[in-house]
C-alpha cells in the first residue's frame, strides 16, 4: 500500500527537473535556511561582518578617488565617475562571490584534512555542488551586494550623457548583463585554481593567500597597463573580467569584439579549472582507505 502511495505521488508530481537537479535546490534551501538561522542565532557576528565589509566598501572608494585625484581627475581616459562605476561593478561580482561561493571554495582544504570531503562525495551530487550545500552561506554580505548595485547604478546613470545612444541600447546591457555574469565565473574559476593544489599537499592554507593577491589585478581598467599585460589579462587569463571588461564596454573603453572575445576566453578559464579540479579529485583517498 505504502508503494503505491508513493509510486502515485512519483507520477502525479509537477517537477520535471531531472532528479540531481532536484535534490541540489532542495537541498541547497536548507543550506540557505540553517545558514540564515544560524546568522540571525549571533546577531553579533552579522553586525561585525556587516561593519567590516562597509568599512571594506568605503576604502574602495577612498582609494579609487585618491588614485583619481593624483592622476589629475581622470585615469587614461576613465572620469571619476567611470571610475567609482568601476569600483562598484567589481564590488557587485566580489560580493555575490562572497555571498554564494567563497565558504564551498575556501572549506576545501579543511574538508580533504578531515575526511568531510567523503560526506561530500558520499551525495548524488557534482562534488562542487556537494561543496556547495555542505557549506556555509554567508548572508551577512548581502546587504553591501545590494549597496554596491545601487552605487554602480547610480554612477552608470551619471556617466551616461556621455554616451547616452550606447547605453540605451538594449543589446548592450544584455551583454553587459552577460559579462558581469562571466566576472563572477572568472573569480570562482580563480578561487578554484588557487585551492585544488590541496588535494596534492596535506593542510595547504596558501591558496586562499594566493586567491586575494592576484584576485585584485581585475579592478583596473585595462589600458593601465602594459600592452602585453592587457592582453594576457583579456584573452589569457581573463582577470579583467570581473570588473574592467563589463564596465569598459558599457563605457566604450571596449567594443563588442573584444569584450566578446574576452568571454570566450572566460569560458575556456572555466573550463580548464574544472578539468583540474576533476584530475585534482582522482588523487583524493578516502578516511577510510587505510592512509
């Protein structure tokens, strides 16, 4: 009786989403509600964290106005505004990293030491998405994604008499949209090249060092730097990616050619992180293998 009960509820349900599919999203909202229990649980630490990332967000800013100012009010061509719409846009990709990304990433190392990662291995899932519900989301950042949207907002539509028959084309806030998307891709694919080599060193703690020395190079405009440099960060190793490409093409800093030749290259980014950190995964072994 209890079989076809539950054969019945199997053929009268709605979701046609394939199983692992469905078992991501279900269990990636409950990682989302102890999550946001836990947060609410030590309002302490939600007010620390909120604090640090505002002082964190207000240093930005200081510092792109001060490199403006020494630079006689403009840098290669950006304006102050173009410049804090910049400084926003970067703030956008690295705040939803942050949020949704960084605990998965960042608890790698911690998870091969101490066996977790079985658990991990253990779910019908991708083991990055596995990663992913087992691990903390950082609700408290929300708030500064927020801000810092309305902040690129509000110095986009400052810039934009500028160039106002660009930026009302629909087209191109399309692939604005596109390329801000492919920022974040660019800074998780990062983070992930940086904390794979844990699977080949025991408590290796120097990716995440690694990860936040390189991760800023993609806040500057391109053209600040040398030729060979700006294309290596374009086409090579998409660093500019996260910031300058989106807002270099909404500025016309970039045309569509190359910022769509920067998302290719973005994509292959990707992809050869994920090709590493799946070779990376056949070194692991198990707590229970004996090692």
């Amino acid at each position: 009786m209890r079989s076809a009960t539950v054969n019945s509820t199997t053929l009268n349900s709605t979701d046609t989403r394939p199983p692992r599919e469905r078992n991501f999203w279900r269990a990636y909202r409950r990682a989302l509600t102890n999550s946001t229990g836990v947060m609410l649980a030590y309002r302490s630490n939600l007010l620390f964290f909120f604090l640090f990332e505002t002082f964190f967000l207000i240093s930005s800013f200081l510092g792109a106005g001060l490199g403006v100012s020494l630079a006689g009010g403009s840098i290669n061509g950006w304006t102050r505004d173009q410049i804090f719409a910049l400084t926003a846009i970067n703030g956008v990709s690295h705040q939803f990293f942050i949020c949704f990304f960084i605990s998965p990433l960042f608890n790698m190392p911690e998870y091969i030491w101490n066996g977790r990662m079985d658990y991990v291995l253990q779910k019908p899932l991708h083991p990055l998405l596995g990663l992913m519900v087992t691990s903390e989301i950082v609700i408290s950042n929300l708030p500064n994604l927020f801000i810092n949207v309305g902040i690129a907002a509000w110095f986009i539509a400052a810039t934009a008499p500028a160039s106002a028959a660009h930026v009302s084309s629909a087209p191109v806030w399309l692939l604005f949209a596109a390329l801000t998307v492919l920022g974040v891709a660019v800074r998780y694919a990062l983070a992930l090249f940086c904390m794979t080599p844990s699977f080949y060193a025991e408590r290796m703690i120097q990716g995440e060092d690694g990860f936040w020395s390189i991760v800023g190079t993609g806040r500057f405009p391109t053209n600040v730097f040398p030729r060979v440099v700006e294309r290596i960060l374009l086409y090579v190793i998409p660093l500019s990616m996260m910031a300058a490409v989106p807002a270099g093409y909404l500025f016309e800093r970039l045309d569509a050619t190359q910022a769509a030749l920067a998302g290719v290259s973005s994509f292959v980014f990707l992809g050869a992180s994920l090709l590493f950190f799946n070779r990376a995964l056949k070194s692991y072994q198990s707590v229970n293998s004996g090692m």
